[in-house]
C-alpha cells in the first residue's frame, strides 16, 4: 500500500523544515522531499500540525501495568526496591495468560497515546504460578505479541534468562520459579518465540541475560556464544544493594565486571546502570552501547540518579523507557530525566546540548538516537528507509499556538505533554487521533474486566 503526504511542519534529522512530503510504501518512507514541486504536491494528503519522530520505548516490563497502584502503601523502615518486589512476587501468583494479554495491550495503547511508537518488551514472565512450563514454551511470548498485533506497535521482544536468585550462583526463590529456565530451556523458548514473531512483518528478537545477579559467568559467556542474533540488554548498577553483592562477590563494581568480562559495544544496552564511578561511566561512553534510562521508575524506587550529566559531556548513548509502566508518557520520562538533574545538580536546562540549544530539542533528539539503536530497528527518525512512524502535534493547542518553532519541543516536554497530540502514526497508519487509540473501549473493557478478577484473587 502507497500513499504521499504532505506534513504541514516536520522534525526531520537535520531540524525542523516545513512543508515536507512523504512517500510511503509499505509502512516505510520511500521517498522525502523538503521543497516539493507544484506536480508533487497535487495528489498529497495534507497534514495539519508539527509532525515529529515516534520515541522508542527501550524498556518495558507490560505485566507491571497491572500493579499501578498497589504498592504505594508505606511498609516497614527501609521500605525500598526490595520490598517493591515482594509485591510484585505476590500480584504474579493469581497472573494467568489472558491477565497478560489484557495487561501488555492496556499498556501498549497507553504507549501509543504517549508518544511511543515502537517497544522493546523485556519479557522475564515465562511459565505458570507453579513454575511449571506451558505446553507452549512460549505461550506468554504469544500473549505480548498479540498485544502488540491489536494495538499495533513496533516491537522488539527480549526473552530474558533469569536462572539465578543472587550472586556467586544462588540458587532462585520459590517466588522467582515463574521467570526461571536453565540455558538449554531457555534456547528452546528463545526459538519458540522467534518463530511465533513471524506474524508481526516488523518485529525483532534478542536477547537478555536479566542481570549479573541472574546468570552465573559461565551462563553469560554461553548465551553470548549460541549465535542468536540481535540486541542484548541487561540490567545493571539499578541499585547501591546490586553494587555492594557485586562488590562482595567479585570485587568488582556491576559495570566494571561486565567489561572486564565481554566486549560491550553498540550492541548493548544496559538498563538503569544508576550506580557508576566515573571510570564505569567513561568505559560506557566509550564503548557505544546504549544507557536504557527509566527516569519515571527509577523516581518511583527510589533508585537514584544516573549519572546523566558526565555522560553526556562524553557523547554517551542514552534513551527511554517505562520499564515498570507506573506512569506512560514518552514526555514523562524526559522531563524527570531533566528535571532530576536539575535537583541533583541544582541547575537548569543541563541536559541541553550546548549554550543556546533548546533542552527539550535535544533531550528528544538523544532518545530518538538512542532508542533506535537499543530496539536495532529502523525508527526513531524521518527519513528515507526508516519506519514511518510519528506523532502528529496540535498547533492549535493553547500551550503551542503562540510560540515559535524551536519552543515546541520545550513546550511539549515541560508544559503540555500528550494533550498536545492530534494523531499517532505507525507504519503509516494512524493509530490514535485525537488522543484516543482506534480499540481504546475494546482494550480498555478487556483490562478493567481481567484486574477486578485478578485483585479479587490477590486480596
């Protein structure tokens, strides 16, 4: 399917332009023209508003969407991560399969309302509340890739190794048995899902050993030697606890290990990586691979502050994602990385590129960089050969119709957020309009039915 449209005003990679038209063949841009001719333009659609890039969503946990909510209840002294985790080991004793679909399609609409148009899903729920396997290896694969078919979003799946309760090889609790497999199950699910993705043309695989706590060293280095292509993604350094067991067991700081260990390079992308020295933060700098930042979650665990400021002075590749979904806004998640800074530093405008940029250009400009690069899919960009996904700003918006161009990003970040959004567009198709997704009351109906039925179980 082809069509030619003509953007009133677009982000593209060298900045703004007006008056752009797009070719598009098969949910890609075929063709882009920022000074079209008389000729051209007659048999374009128009489109009204500021069209900018889709952000991708580099890290997502979908099934957490499900527990917004319910662990805002103050616990014992040290109430902290740790405890967070224990509600959610309980909420995943009453999930069943459908509660996932329901769930992860709840959470991808909300996505696509908020300004993500692509995911990487780092998918660690695999078998039954008993631990025991599905007759399908990949059955809860199946349910998030049926999400992402009925919403329509971009995905990357990353089946996640998690084969260890703790450092030096402990063995996982009986909480943790729904995430476990051993490195042969795990290839075998691996494949399983690989084969189901076939029936989204756009989707991607990879691969994600959990942790260092997760996988033993023998473990990593095996997964990484078994030929399956496409990103890696790992969490790291997320909190000072991680930092200290690492320490305790290796002598060795999480980020410091890893790269004493593997060749970490573009490939790579390290979710929250909180906790660095300043040689940890140049060695990941340096080596091109992706920091996958969680501002929103990171807040709301109390993790702590990335280290944001000096790695960026090095150029370092960073994005975003939501990871535990208890807030979804591509927006979001910059202004608190931003605005984290700023209380950290007590500072303004720190994460703009340099003197007289507009933060909020930059900001977006980065994510959309490095978003692509952790989901290794042709996003993140207007351009000939990139995915034509983007989201379609109102003008007419109270906040946006008075400024000039350079300020519509700052506004969008720091003012309006995803009120300002006329229409979201994946693969050239629109997906949300007017701020509501095409099966938002299907989707929505679905969820709200399976969490009144799942939190009866829980209690």
């Amino acid at each position: 399917m082809s069509k030619t449209l003509l953007l009133e005003h677009a982000l593209l990679p060298d900045g703004w332009h007006s008056g752009v038209l797009v070719g598009i063949e098969e949910g890609v841009i075929a063709s882009l023209a920022t000074h079209p001719s008389p000729q051209q333009l007659e048999a374009a659609q128009a489109i009204a508003g500021a069209t900018i890039p889709g952000l991708p969503n580099l890290h997502s946990h979908t099934f957490q969407r499900g527990m917004a909510g319910l662990a805002e209840t103050r616990g014992p002294s040290g109430d902290s991560f740790w405890t967070w985790r224990q509600v959610m080991y309980r909420f995943l004793e009453h999930l069943d399969p459908d509660d996932v679909e329901a769930i992860a399609a709840m959470a991808m609409m909300e996505m696509l309302e908020g300004g993500f148009t692509s995911l990487a899903e780092f998918h660690y729920l695999h078998h039954d509340p008993g631990g025991n396997h599905y007759a399908n290896l990949a059955e809860l694969a199946l349910r998030i890739i049926a999400a992402a078919q009925q919403t329509g979003i971009n995905l990357t799946l990353l089946p996640v190794l998690y084969a260890r309760g703790g450092f030096g090889g402990q063995p996982v609790a009986a909480q943790q048995g729904r995430f476990y497999n051993d490195l042969d199950s795990y290839l075998a699910l691996h494949a399983a899902s690989a084969d189901a993705l076939k029936v989204l043309p756009h989707a991607k695989i990879g691969l994600a050993p959990h942790s260092l706590r997760a996988v033993t060293p023998d473990m990593l280095t095996a997964l990484l030697g078994a030929g399956l292509s496409g990103p890696v993604h790992i969490h790291i350094a997320e909190q000072v606890k991680e930092v200290d067991d690492c320490l305790a067991w290796s002598g060795r700081r999480p980020v410091e290990w890893l790269f004493d260990h593997h060749a970490v390079d573009a490939q790579w992308c390290l979710i929250h990586a909180t906790h660095m020295s300043e040689t940890e933060t140049q060695a990941l700098a340096r080596s091109g691979a992706v920091a996958g930042l969680c501002p929103v979650t990171e807040a709301n665990l109390g993790d702590g502050f990335f280290n944001a400021c000096s790695y960026q002075a090095l150029n370092g590749a960073w994005g975003v994602g939501s990871d535990s979904n208890i807030e979804i806004s591509a927006f979001a998640e910059l202004r608190c990385l931003e605005y984290g800074q700023r209380l950290l530093h007590r500072g303004r405008n720190l994460l703009a590129g340099a003197e007289g940029h507009s933060t909020g250009l930059d900001l977006y400009t980065k994510a959309l960089q490095g978003g692509a690069q952790a989901l290794q899919q042709p996003v993140g960009a207007l351009r000939v050969g990139a995915r034509a996904d983007w989201v379609t700003l109102d003008l007419a918006h109270p906040t946006l119709a008075p400024l000039p161009q350079r300020h519509w990003l700052d506004a969008l970040i720091f003012t309006t957020d995803r009120s300002a959004i006329r229409s979201v567009t994946v693969n050239g198709q629109i997906c949300v309009l007017n701020g509501r997704h095409h099966a938002r009351e299907a989707v929505t109906a679905r969820y709200t039915d399976r969490l009144k039925r799942l939190l009866a179980r829980v209690g």
